[in-house]
C-alpha cells in the first residue's frame, strides 16, 4: 500500500519483494495512474519467460496500444506507454545512456 501510495503522490517507485508479495498488484495500480497521466512505465522482470507472460497479462489488461516488449528475443510496440522488459535490457539501456530513455525523461 504505501508503494502505490507513494507512486500516486509522484515519487519513483522501486519495488523487491518474495514471489506472491502482490509486486504485480502495485505495478497495475502504477500502470493504470501512468496511462491516465499520459506518462511511461517500465516493468522489469529477471526473466524473459516472465516477461513474456506479464506482456500478455498487461495487454489483456490495458490493451495492445498500451503496453510494449523488449526481451533479447523481441521488441513489441517499444513505445507504448507500458513497456515490459527484462532486466538485462534495462541495465544496457542504463548503462548506454539509450535514447529511448532519454526520451522519456528517464536519463540526461
């Protein structure tokens, strides 16, 4: 609760929980308030199996304009305003200063 609170009221929220610890709840009520806002969310997960299943997830939530992929294996929709991506992807993009974060407001 105070996670999505804190998102609600405009701060970053990095959430690291155990397994069925409602991480997917908080970055749902995340997603909804980004949409609505016209903002971007990243939602990262250590795996691309998992990636995969949130992407479908995500989609059957919010719809396929709403929510994008980026795996080492695929790049759906990369500018949606949900985008899923592994880990490994995140920590490139960071680490090479990606336009596509710059983009958004994520790096300078």
């Amino acid at each position: 609760r105070s996670a999505i609170r804190a998102f609600l009221r405009g701060s970053s929220v990095v959430v690291s929980a155990p397994t069925s610890a409602g991480k997917t709840l908080i970055a749902e009520a995340a997603a909804v308030a980004t949409v609505a806002r016209g903002k971007r969310l990243f939602y990262t997960t250590p795996l691309k199996a998992l990636s995969n299943q949130k992407f479908r997830e995500f989609c059957d939530a919010f719809g396929e304009d709403s929510v994008g992929l980026l795996t080492g294996d695929s790049a759906i929709n990369r500018d949606a305003p949900v985008l899923i991506m592994t880990t490994e992807i995140l920590r490139n993009m960071l680490y090479q200063r990606c336009v596509l974060l710059e983009k958004y407001g994520f790096a300078k």
